[in-house]
C-alpha cells in the first residue's frame, strides 16, 4: 500500500517550510527514523527523519522549493510490497511539538509511532519503548509525560496560572506601520550594473519579524558599563580547570545567570503583553534566549530554566547549542519558548548597539565588547575593563526608571561575580 508523508502542522504559526536537501532517492529503502530530508522553517534547519519503514516510491519536492503544511513531501511502499494506487488525499497531519514529524491517528503493533524526535530521545534515555506506549496526545500521539509515565517517573509539573488582580482592560494598539505600502524603488539600474539576489527562507523571516517587532513595539534604550575586573579574573583563573572538565568558560554565561536573577527581582521584563485585553503575562520560568549568528543569519536558541543551573552547567549548554545552531541541528525545541534574550556582540567588536525587541518578549539585553579604561575609584584614576550594555525594552510595560533599576540588578551581580556562584 503506498503511504505519502505529507508537510505535517509545525506548530506556533508556521505554515511552510523550505526544502534544504532531499537525502534519499526514488527506490531506496529506508528504515523507520532514519534521515529522509532536511527542511528550513521559520526557526531552524531541522533533519526529518523518515516516518515509515518501506521503499521510497516517489519523492515529490527538491532542494529549494518552499511547501505548505499539508503537501505532499515523499511516498512510499511497504518494505516487502509492491505500491497500491496512493490516496486521493493526503492524510491530514496532527502538530507536533518540536520538528517536522508525521502523526499516526491509529497504528498496528510495529507501526509508524507517532512521536516528536525529542519525545524519541527522551525515550531511548530512559529506555522506553514506544510502540509499548499508549500515545494521550493530539491524534495518540506520544507525549513526553507519556515516556515519563511508562518509565514509571512523574510528569513534568503543570504551570499555575495566576489570577488577574481585577477586571482587565481593553488597551488600544497603535497602527501598525508594517501594514504601510513602501514607495516603489527607483531603478537603480539607470546608475550602473546591479544584481538581485533573493532572500533566503530564514532572511525573509527575520526581515518579518524586525519589522513586526519595530512597528508595534515602542522601543527605549538604557545604556549603562559594567566593571567586570573581578569577573574577567574569575573567568581567566578558573578557564583551564573548567577546560580539563570540557567547559568553554566564557563570560556570556555569567550574563545569563545575572540576567536571569535580576529577571526575578524585576518579573515584568519576563512577561509578554497581551495587548487586546490590556493584561501582562508574567512568566514563572525563566528560559533565556541567546543570539547566535550563523552563515545563514541570525538565530535565538533557548536556554531555559537559567535561574536555576549553575553557571558552569550554563557554560557547557551554551555551547552545545550555539554549536548545534551554526551546524544546522537545532530543533524546534531548542529555538522556542524563550522569556527575555540576550545578544553579546562582544567578539566582533563595537563600543554599543541598540537591539530590537525579539517579539513576544518585552526586553532584550545588548553587550559589547569590554575595554579598559581609566574610571575614578576613591579619588585615584586606576584602569578597569568596563563592558558596555543596553538594555531596550517595551515602554508600555515599564518605565525609564523601571530600566534602570532592572539593569542595575545585572550590573550589581556581574560586579560582585561571587554573588553568581551562591544565588539559587
């Protein structure tokens, strides 16, 4: 019986994806999770692994073309069998939570599972096997409390909600100044040679939400320094013992744990603001994105639960991800469900920048590169290494003086770097 694979629904708002690379041929055989393609959504390059155990009998798409969710990506034949005439439609395809993955709505014993590559992983880690496994989500697919259950461990926590202090408001939204007409360009060819190159499927991405973020999202910056003497000499003491235990010790990672602390002295730049009914959404985890740019541009990974890991843990996950992202292998998972970003173009140079807010969010932290300077310290001028920052945030959920007393809280930490090592 043919069985054709189809664009399944990526969740969070997307609809489309485009095809990378194609890395089987019309007539191979294949096993169940295998490589079958690799696709670029508006998040990340994912790798789809094959849903099916079978011979590949037509491949309908090729390297470039951007699908919709629901068309037809490869069609296959029973792995014994000859092909049967395929359906007249595609199968429909159930979300999934974290890359692309077909979803099952019934399935024999031996079957196609329906399951997210990190609900497989979290499987074989704890030695489940899912086709032991009764699915309780969207269509049985197979949840990561599913795995939890059958191995006998307790599901994650459900988040508690939190009431509103009284009746919500109505707040009123500027116009978006994205959905303006622009003037139509000049041609430039009247001056000389030019050349047009599309964009790339993540460019166009990024281009839409700057643009979103811009129009709707009253940006205002705080800029402050940072006297990181005594942390720099923290990072330089501890970087080959931290080497010998395969940690890159670097300073972003002390960012994020201050960062992530002052989030929870000041929860209202870990929110998102629903505007339509004038209610902030305060956020009671903190899971911090970090910028990470890549041939392809830029991209925001996630970290999550910050506040709560030590700073050498945060030092070895924050390059395994950054390594996974410039590699190609990232998740949906990895890139979603951040609370507050960070963006340290301190590697390549600059005295500052003021960052666009990465919506939903509320606020974003920017950091340059550290200099040393000569700074007044009990009357005498004395050389320390300040590090430049900016923290830009949505006016319509704090003030300037909000702004500041929340960097402050970063600055303070980063400056009394023992302080990271004995918080939470």
């Amino acid at each position: 019986m043919l069985r054709t694979f189809v664009l399944p629904d990526l969740g969070e708002g997307l609809v489309e994806a485009e095809i990378r690379a194609v890395l089987v041929h019309e007539g191979d055989m294949v096993k169940e999770d295998s490589p079958l393609l690799e696709v670029e959504t508006d998040k990340a390059q994912v790798e789809i692994p094959s849903p099916f155990a079978g011979r590949v009998e037509k491949i309908h798409v090729e390297p470039g073309q951007t699908v919709k969710v629901g068309q037809p990506l490869v069609s296959f034949a029973d792995a014994g069998g000859a092909a049967a005439p395929a359906p007249s439609a595609a199968p429909a395809a159930a979300p999934v939570a974290s890359a692309p993955r077909p979803a099952a709505t019934e399935r024999a014993d031996g079957g196609p599972v329906a399951a997210a590559p990190s609900t497989r992983r979290l499987a074989r880690e704890m030695g489940v096997d899912l086709h032991a496994v009764r699915g309780t989500g969207p269509g049985g697919r197979i949840t990561d409390d599913d795995v939890r259950a059958s191995a006998g461990k307790p599901a994650a926590a459900p988040a508690r909600a939190v009431a509103p202090a009284g009746p919500a408001k109505p707040l009123a939204m500027p116009l978006a100044k994205a959905g303006l007409e622009p003037p139509p360009l000049p041609k430039f060819e009247q001056w000389g040679p030019v050349e047009r190159q599309p964009l790339s499927h993540l460019r166009r991405t990024i281009a839409e939400r700057m643009a979103l973020s811009a129009a709707l999202v009253p940006h205002v910056s705080h800029f402050d320094k940072v006297d990181i003497t005594d942390l720099n000499a923290i990072v330089t003491r501890s970087f080959e013992a931290a080497k010998q235990r395969e940690i890159t010790l670097t300073l972003t990672s002390f960012i994020l744990k201050a960062a992530a602390l002052a989030l929870h002295e000041h929860p209202q730049f870990n929110a998102s603001l629903d505007a339509g009914v004038g209610e902030l959404i305060l956020k009671r985890y903190c899971h911090l994105g970090i910028a990470v740019a890549t041939e392809r541009g830029l991209i925001v990974p996630v970290i999550r639960d910050v506040d709560k890991k030590p700073v050498m843990e945060l030092a070895r996950e924050l390059a395994a991800l950054a390594q996974r992202v410039r590699d190609g292998k990232a998740t949906l998972d990895d890139l979603r469900g951040g609370t507050f970003t960070v963006t340290n173009i301190g590697a390549l140079g600059g005295t500052g920048a003021i960052p666009i807010i990465n919506y939903p969010e509320v606020a974003i932290l920017g950091v340059a590169r550290g200099r040393e300077e000569p700074v007044v310290r009990s009357g005498q001028i004395v050389v320390r290494t300040m590090l430049p920052i900016t923290l830009t945030f949505d006016h319509r959920v704090a003030d300037g003086a909000d702004g500041a007393r929340f960097a402050q809280a970063i600055v303070r930490r980063l400056e009394a770097p023992e302080t990271l090592f004995l918080e939470w």
